[in-house]
C-alpha cells in the first residue's frame, strides 16, 4: 500500500513514519513540515555500502548527493556512514565542511562553477573535482598553480545514452548542458588537454545518463560505453586511469505504479558488465563509484500540510487549499511530478473522492497533485504527501514571502529538528 517502509497505519488510523504519528508530529511542529524518517536514511546508505563491498569487493563508494536535500545534520550522517558527498556548489560545500564531512570524501560537480567556487574547492582541499568544461579546466589548472596543490579530477562525459525519463532529467544524450561528448571527440580532446595542464591529476571519469530510471539496462550500456573509453584514453596516450564514476539515477516509488529494482540488484547487474568489459579489453578493475540520488533520501520523507479550505466547483473539480504549495514543493509546477497523497487523520478511510490539492500561492499553477483520491476531507484536517524526503527542502523558495518549513527527523520514537522553521525576520535577514 505505501511508498515506503518507513510508513504504516497505527490503531487510530493515523499515518505513522517511523512508528511516529504524523497527526501528532503536525500538532508538535506545525504545518507545512518536512519529516524524515533517519533509521530509513541510514539503512539505505548502508545497502549501498553493503552492494559495493558484496558486487565490487568494496572497492568503491557511493556518493550521496547534496543537491537531494542537504542540511548541516544530513551531513553529519552521512560523514557517521561513510558516505562520499556529491556537491555541486560552495554553499554545499560550506554546509559539509560545517558539519565535519571529511573534505577527501567530496566530489565537486557543476557546468559552471564559477572562480570564486574553484578557489574555495581547492583551498579546501576537496577530494575531486569532476570537471565538466575546458574553460573550467583550464581557470582549475590556474588556481591549483597559484595555491601550489596538486587536484585530482574526473572528466564528466556524455556517453550518448538516452534514458528514458523526462525531458528535464535527462543527462546522459549529446543535447545537454553538462559535460563532454564522446561522439564528437570532445571528450578525447579533454582527456589529453587534462593529462598536459601542471597540477592536475587526471584520475579517472564520470557519467551521468539521468534520473528516476527504472531499468538497469541503460547503466549497463553506460558502464561498457566508458570503459571503452578509458581502454581509449590508455591507447592513445598510454594513461590507465583508476576511477570511474557510473553515476546514478536509481528510480524511486511515487505511488503504486512506480516498480523500481531493488537497489543492490542495479549494482550486481551493473558490476558484472564493468568486470566482464575490464576483463576484455585487458583494463585494470577500476575503483567504482555510484551516485544514487534520489534513491537515499527520497522515501524516507513526507510533507505534512493543514488543509484551510476545501472550494467544490459542479461538474469541473473540488481543490483541496492547504497551507503550502509550490514555495515548499514546485516539482509538479515544473515537470508535472507525481506524488501519493494521503489524509494522515484518516489513512484508513477509502480514497473515494477525486480532488486537486492545491497550494496557498498566488499562481493558477500552484498545485501538488491534480485529480487524486483521498478521503471525504475538511478544513482542520492532515494531508500528507509521500516520498518528499529528496528535492523538496531542497527546492524551496521564499514565493510570496512565504517562510521555509522545517526538516524534522524522527528516529526510535524521537523527533529533533534538523532545520528550524523559518520566521519574520528570517525573511528580511538580508534586506538593506
């Protein structure tokens, strides 16, 4: 019935996270709020961990990424668990820095990471860079001279795969703003530029063919597409490079018709293509790394709303008004993102009515699911939407003035904040 594990249904018919009712939580914390479940967080790092260990004899690491939903207590437990970290901006940076994650275990992504960005990475010694540009390289090659270090870097390349998702998401193909294609000879280019620039240490590539994808096929092609590469690189110019990042894109469950892999069968199916294709063409077993995304946080969390008002229009639609909206969650405004939604005080009752909820801002478009059942609801009552734990937070924005919800964590019967709701003053902060 649930997206998640981490979900149920108590004795009063409340939605529970992590044994927690959310009813409970919404009167403890408020509305709109972001509520994760942490041993459901952890216990999917730790399936990554434990597919590198079991498929790739532990040598390689899964990252995870920032850019999902990043605060300075997510960082901590991925430090605790032994994640690598997936950023893709100084902000990100900071924030991980702040938290204590060891800076040799970060991965710097970004199509246009800009000078003042560069020189912090380096200054900070961030583990890699993964460069996506030769202007990029080459403005990195100056900054490691003038600080005196030596950066190790991937290459991200477009390995030409079209992954079928949407539009948005995808990265993998020729048409997309990040990284260098293969079908051109821009990322042979890049390579022998990288292995001639003082200061840089070219140690392996990246890939990235987009998100929520569902079939491992498209990873498998991908693996074999750059390993050909790097058999490429050591031909042409003799440089066996260690590391190759396969990125991720691993499918989550947004409602009932979403059927992803388990995730540790996308890292069997995937190591037996790397190990058979490095046999083949005589390559040295690279270190493997794996981005998984969405995949570790995303359904461990809930968005959890107050509904103001419920406007019955005949024969056109009922909307369901809570008290969030796109400033909280704009996935549906962008790319018509699916979400289950359910009346948290009333998870048990039959879903028998058909509804849009729709959000407080001031836009025709500020909706987070159109045409979904739920239960005959009023004013007063909880909605909760489902997997919201990735790119929710993430994305959130001060629309309308409106102040940021917070990130709860639940874990063992305890909620904590991570990020405190935003206030007033918050808002003016910076203002002059």
């Amino acid at each position: 019935m649930f997206v998640s594990d981490c979900l149920q249904i108590n004795e009063s018919g409340h939605l529970t996270i992590g044994g927690m009712d959310t009813v409970a939580l919404a009167e403890q914390f408020g509305t709109p709020a972001y509520i994760m479940d942490e041993n459901q967080l952890r216990q999917n790092c730790r399936e990554y961990l434990r597919s590198i260990e079991q498929f790739y004899g532990g040598h390689g690491l899964p990252l995870y990424a920032s850019k999902a939903c990043c605060c300075t207590e997510i960082c901590r437990i991925m430090a605790e668990e032994g994640m690598g970290l997936d950023v893709c901006s100084g902000g990100e940076i900071f924030t991980a820095l702040r938290a204590g994650f060891p800076p040799e275990r970060m991965y710097f992504h970004g199509n246009n990471k800009t000078p003042a960005e560069i020189d912090y990475a380096v200054r900070e010694n961030i583990g890699h860079f993964v460069v996506d540009n030769l202007e990029e390289l080459r403005g990195l090659g100056a900054v490691a001279v003038a600080q005196g270090r030596r950066v190790r870097i991937l290459l991200r390349v477009k390995p030409g795969i079209d992954a079928h998702t949407h539009d948005f998401i995808k990265t993998g193909q020729i048409d997309s703003k990040f990284g260098f294609a293969l079908e051109t000879g821009e990322a042979l280019l890049a390579a022998e530029a990288a292995l001639q620039i003082p200061h840089l240490e070219l140690c392996g590539i990246h890939c990235h063919i987009g998100s929520q994808i569902f079939d491992a096929a498209p990873f498998e092609l991908a693996a074999e597409v750059m390993l050909g590469f790097l058999a490429q690189i050591k031909e042409r110019f003799g440089a066996e490079l260690g590391v190759l990042n396969l990125g991720g894109g691993f499918g989550i469950c947004y409602d009932e018709d979403d059927q992803p892999l388990p995730y540790a069968a996308y890292i069997e199916e995937v190591s037996k293509v790397v190990k058979a294709t490095a046999a083949r063409l005589g390559l040295a077993m690279p270190y493997i790394i794996v981005e998984p995304g969405r995949s570790i946080p995303g359904s461990t969390g809930v968005t959890l709303y107050r509904v103001g008002a419920v406007k019955e229009i005949p024969s056109v639609r009922t909307y369901v008004l809570i008290d969030g909206g796109m400033c909280d969650n704009p996935r549906y405004i962008l790319y018509g993102a699916k979400y289950r939604v359910l009346c948290a005080n009333k998870a048990a009752d039959p879903a028998d009515q058909m509804v849009t909820v729709a959000g407080r801002c001031c836009e025709s478009g500020d909706l987070i699911q159109e045409f979904t059942r739920l239960p005959a609801v009023k004013p007063g009552d909880v909605l909760a939407v489902l997997s919201t734990g990735a790119y929710n937070y993430a994305m959130a924005s001060h629309y309308n003035r409106i102040p940021n919800a917070p990130v709860i964590l639940v874990r063992d019967g305890i909620p904590r904040v991570a990020v405190r709701r935003e206030n007033y003053e918050d808002l003016c902060r910076n203002d002059l």
